[in-house]
C-alpha cells in the first residue's frame, strides 16, 4: 500500500500531480490552514505531514502516543514554525527544501531595499490616488542607493546572493555578522568583511538586510537597543523571520526617526501585521513573496517530494534537519 500523506495547504499544480501518483495523498482542497485540532489528528492517521510556514507545530499539536506520522517534509527552507525537540522526542524526521529558493528572496529582498530607499510604494500610491501634481525639484526625494554600505546578518546562502547583488550591481560595501566564520572566494570576490559582532554591523550600515534563522534562539534579535545602534539614516530590510525582528520596538524606532525606514516581507504572528508599521509611509510592506515564482516554488515542492521518496524508500534524506 502507498504511504498515507497530508499537505496541508495547496501547492503548484506539477506537484501535486506527483504526489497523488506517488502516495495516497490528501490535499486541502480550500487552501485554509489547519487548526491545532485537525494537525493533531493528522499525527494520527497519516505517515506524512507535508507543512508549510503558516501551520504551527508547536509541542502541544504533537500526540503523546498512537501517533502514526514518521517525516516532516516542510515545504520551505525555515522550519522555526515546527518544534523540532518534540518532533525528535517522537522519532519524527524533519525535512526541508533549502537552495531553490536562494535568488528569488535575496530579489525581493533588492526589491524591498530599492522600494523603501527611493520612495517607490509612497509614490506608486500617489499616483494611483490622481495626487500627483507634476515633475518638481523637491518632489519625493529619497536616498542613494549605489556606493552605500549594507549590512548582511547571517551571510548564508540568501545573505551572500543579497550581497552580491548589493555590491557587484550597486557599487556597495558588503560588511556582515555571522557565527561562524566566513572566507571564502564568494565573499573576497565582494571584497565583504566579517565584523565581530551585530552592533559593529549595525553602527557601519546605511542598510542592513537580516538573512538569519528564526526561533527561540533569534527572537527579537533586532531589539530597541540595535535598532538605536544603527545609523539615524538607516533602513532595516527583512526576509528571513518575523520574530527577528521586536516590531513594538522597530514602530517606535520608524516613529521616532531612530532609523529612516523598513522594507518587511515577513512578519511576527503572520499573516497579522500590526496597524502601526501599515499607517507608516516610510515601509515597504510585502506578503511574504519571498520566494513567490512559479520555478522556485514547483522546486521547493519537488524538494519535499524528493525527501518523502526517499524517506519511504529507506534511502539517505537529501534534505534531513532533525
């Protein structure tokens, strides 16, 4: 018998073709997220859950006994939504589908730095509302974006692709903060150099790209006093987590003119954006497009099929994290 399997919301069309000839798959057919309720079941009666970043896995959603299901296969390359020590304290795997979608968010992640730097939502919105009154001297001004510095925290794969982007298409300065050390011949190409800590980061930046995991071990990494550590003209632009980022704090900090604005593709508690960050124009605001096209996500789909095959085919996980 084929293995039973669950994806709990929908994904591209060629996938889903995959999956239902491969196993005995269910789909979501309205697309709507499950509840605790309906997760918790899915441990149950199914020997795969394939989840993506909006269904929460804390340890509560887990069954203590009789659960059924033996692999994860997430559907994106960030897994914080899932508790991994209860997933391993059940002999669950956990898999992920990492390098697919490396250009398309270090895209928008240029996007969101270009958009909030030049004013281009507030200008977009100007005009559509018929207020645009004409070319003049000091209409919208903006600020630089070529020879300026960037900041990378985490220099990962999507942290290197936005540097590389930042300096060899905008003449940019490429510092960043990451654990581990990083030389390599990607980043002495981009002439990019590793910094001691985040604040000396942050202190050196006109713009700071965040490129870090999420979870427990970086929430609110970027809190009220690293946002005071960077420059007053500064932009703070985040494609990696919501829970990066203390947005009570980065309200405060746009408000006040701490920094000079934000350009945010994820968001902490998603798909909920508070009121504040949406009445200020000096952020750029997307719905976690990061990787959004059609060739990234039919690979990140074919990445999880990829790990589930293997997975009940006994062989070597591509794409194992727990």
């Amino acid at each position: 018998m084929k293995p039973r399997v669950i994806v709990t919301r929908r994904w591209p069309a060629a996938v889903e073709q995959i999956l239902a000839e491969r196993f005995d798959t269910t789909f979501n057919q309205g697309d709507a997220p499950l509840g605790p309720t309906e997760l918790k079941a899915a441990f149950l009666n199914f020997d795969a859950i394939l989840p993506t970043v909006s269904d929460k896995l804390p340890a509560s959603v887990f069954p203590d006994a009789d659960i059924r299901t033996r692999i994860l296969a997430n559907f994106g390359v960030g897994f914080s939504h899932i508790d991994t020590d209860a997933a391993r304290a059940r002999g669950i795997v956990v898999t992920n589908t990492p390098g697919v979608l490396t250009d398309c968010t270090a895209d928008i992640g240029m996007s969101l730095l270009l958009s909030v730097a030049r004013r281009a939502g507030e200008g977009e919105r100007q005009v559509r509302a018929g207020q645009w009154a004409g070319w003049c001297p000091t209409h919208m001004i903006g600020t630089k974006v070529t020879g300026k510095t960037i900041g990378i925290i985490g220099m990962g794969r999507i942290g290197k692709a936005m540097a590389k982007r930042a300096h060899f298409g905008f003449d940019m300065d490429v510092v960043f903060y990451n654990r581990s050390k990083v030389d390599d011949e990607e980043t002495r190409a981009m002439g990019a150099r590793q910094l001691a800590s985040i604040e000396e980061v942050l202190a050196a930046s006109d713009f700071v790209s965040l490129h870090c995991p999420g979870g427990a071990e970086n929430r609110h990494l970027i809190n009220a006093e690293r946002l005071a550590a960077m420059k007053r003209g500064a932009f703070l632009i985040n494609t990696a987590r919501g829970d990066v980022v203390d947005q009570k704090a980065l309200v405060a900090a746009l408000d006040s003119g701490t920094i000079a604005g934000a350009g945010l593709d994820v968001y902490d508690g998603e798909p909920d954006v508070p009121g504040a960050l949406m009445r200020m124009e000096n952020v750029v605001l997307l719905p976690h497009l990061g990787s959004a096209t059609e060739e990234t996500r039919v690979a990140m789909g074919m990445k999880a099929v990829d790990n589930l095959t293997a997975f009940f085919e006994g062989r070597a996980l591509p794409d194992k994290v727990v």
